[in-house]
C-alpha cells in the first residue's frame, strides 16, 4: 500500500516490514520491552532511512537495530 506523505509517497509494507523484523530481534535480545506498543524512535529510524532512498526491507530492519542500539549506547 503506498501512502502519501506531503509530496512523497511511502511504501507501508516495507516499512511495516522493516519494524516487524527489528522489533522483533530488539525484542528478543531484552533491548525493548515485550509489548505491543510502538517503540516510536525505531519507528522513526526506519521512515527515515526509507526517506532517504533505503528501500529493502532486510537492510533497513538491520541498520535501524544497529543505530537504534547505538543510540542506546549514548544515551
């Protein structure tokens, strides 16, 4: 399904995809916590990657689990 978003359009399945795949691992490795809520700042790691012309759904779900635990590292 593609979604209009201003004047650029995303894909959501990809995307969806993406966090279901990172979720997922962070999950299972106790890096976010087991629920059924979004995990917002994966999220926008991911649509912004996507943005930014990261299209494949593998790439984009193991370079969000890298930055996300990057950042988690700094924080």
């Amino acid at each position: 399904m593609l979604i209009e978003r201003g004047l650029q359009v995303m894909n959501v399945e990809v995307v969806g995809d993406a966090y279901a795949i990172a979720s997922n691992y962070l999950r299972k490795t106790g890096a976010i916590a087991d629920s059924f809520e979004t995990e917002e700042r994966l999220l926008e790691i991911i649509v912004q990657m996507f943005q930014h012309g990261e299209y494949n759904r593998i790439r984009l779900a193991n370079k969000a689990i890298a930055k996300f635990n990057a950042d988690t590292l700094i924080d």
